[in-house]
C-alpha cells in the first residue's frame, strides 16, 4: 500500500481530500475538550469551502437555501464528480459522531410528513438516477469502534476516518436489523472519504478507466455490492444545471434539485 502524502497521483485533490480528514477529526476532538459541539452543517461548510480554495478552477460550489434542506431529499448536498465526458452524481447525507456519546451518530431516525430521512434518501436518489451514500464525520472518540481498514490504495492512517463514507444501502439495511450495534456496525462499512476521489485498487475488477470519476465509478461498484437499474453510474454529461454551474451561467432556478444544501462539483481537466 502507498503513503498518502508520498504518492505520485496526477490529482493533487487526493491530498485535499486526506488533509480535510485530519482536520475535521482535530476540530471534533478539540471541540470536544472545549465543550463546543460543531454541527455537521459547520463541518460540511468547512470542508468544501477549504476544497473550493484549494483547486479553485476544478471545484465549484453553489448553496442553497436551508429551509428545505432534507426535507424531501433526505440528503445534505449533491455532488458530481466528471471530466469532459464521463460524469458521476452522487447525493450525500451527512452525519457527525455526538459528543455526548462515543458509539453513536446524529439521529439516524430523523422523519418528516415526507417519511424517514433515510427512505427519503434512496427514494429521492433512485427517482434522479443517482448514487446515495453517507459521509460520517469523527473524531479521536472513534478508537472505541472495532475498527476495519477497508482502503485498497493506502496504508492505515486513524485520523483519516475524520471523514468517512458509507454505501446508503448497506446503512438502510443494518438500520433495520440491529439498532442496538449499528454504529458499531456502521465503522466496519466504512472507507476514509478519500478513496472515491483517489484509490486504484478497484479499478481492476471493474472495467472503468483510472480517471475521476473511473475511481468513483469503481469504488461504488464495490461497496454497493449491486445498484438498482435507475441508476446511472457513469454518464456523458451532467444535468444543465451543473453545465450552466461549470460555465459561469446563471442557473435555472426551476432546473435546481429541490431539497438540497449545496450543490458541489469535481472536475477532472483532460490533458492536465
């Protein structure tokens, strides 16, 4: 296996993804310490501001208003991933290990006149043709898990679990079947955020290119362990919306996904 800040990717990306890991485990443990608990939102805000400022001509965010955020989605922000003809979009729930207790996350059993925020999450992803997955924010709290390296590239590092993503599926299923232990369960599942932007080591077996979003394409072929037919892994091009995003065109308001926070894109430049 690589060492992450020693490797020789072509996307420097990779070391953002890594270093927003460790940072976010650092500001949850002092936060800690401090009595200060930070909100998942804060988290999220942090981490694709520092993303944004870091490749500024390859990231692009645009935020939404609150208010309707989760409510019909069940998920905190859209994100694509693509270069110039193969584009990958994934919706993302986000949730961060409480303060107050080291073997749980956020509620998981949030629900409104639309349904649980989990069902609305697959619902919501399948009908647009996209992947759902779960991003966990820890801390130092996380060691009292069972702990399972799953990345296939890199070598084990704690505090890169500071961000962590799971398949929305697989959480759907151990929900339903052990309340008790899931969170126990949910560490077991889970992979260091920056294998969906980095890691070759499944590449292999999955017949995507080593790309962008070919490494995206094939981390989720492995962890969903099979997808619905309504969703389109990889596809030519992304919806107007992210075109008018990427071209510095104002934005259809009635093109907009309803029930997000932000919408947050990764380009690979071809060539580069």
């Amino acid at each position: 296996m690589q060492n992450l800040y020693t490797s020789n990717f072509k996307f420097d990306i990779c070391n953002t993804f890594a270093n927003r890991a460790i940072e976010t485990w650092n500001l949850m443990s002092a936060g800690e310490i401090a009595g200060i608990s930070i909100s998942e939102t804060t988290l999220t805000e942090l981490n694709l501001l520092e993303i944004k400022r870091r490749h500024p001509t390859r990231v692009y965010i645009k935020k939404f208003s609150q208010q309707d955020e989760g409510k019909i989605t069940g998920a905190d922000w859209e994100w694509w991933i693509g270069s110039n003809s193969q584009w990958l979009g994934i919706r993302v729930q986000a949730k961060r290990l409480k303060d107050d207790n080291a073997l749980s996350y956020s509620s998981f059993a949030h629900s409104n006149k639309h349904g649980e925020q989990v069902n609305m999450l697959l619902d919501n992803a399948r009908k647009h043709g996209l992947y759902p997955m779960y991003c966990f924010y820890n801390s130092g709290y996380i060691k009292n898990f069972p702990s399972r390296w799953n990345c296939r590239t890199f070598s084990q590092q704690g505090n890169l679990l500071g961000c962590s993503i799971a398949d929305a599926y697989t959480v759907k299923k151990i929900l339903s079947q052990d309340k008790k232990d899931f969170s126990v369960n949910l560490s077991l599942i889970s992979y260091p955020w920056h294998c969906i932007v980095c890691c070759q080591g499944f590449l292999r077996s999955s017949g995507y290119t080593d790309s962008l979003p070919g490494r995206a394409a094939s981390f989720i072929q492995h962890i969903s362990g099979g997808l619905p037919e309504e969703i389109q892994l990889i596809r030519e091009e992304p919806p107007p919306y992210v075109q008018q995003l990427l071209q510095g065109e104002a934005t259809d308001e009635e093109e907009l996904p309803e029930g997000i926070s932000y919408l947050f894109v990764n380009q690979e430049i071809e060539g580069e």
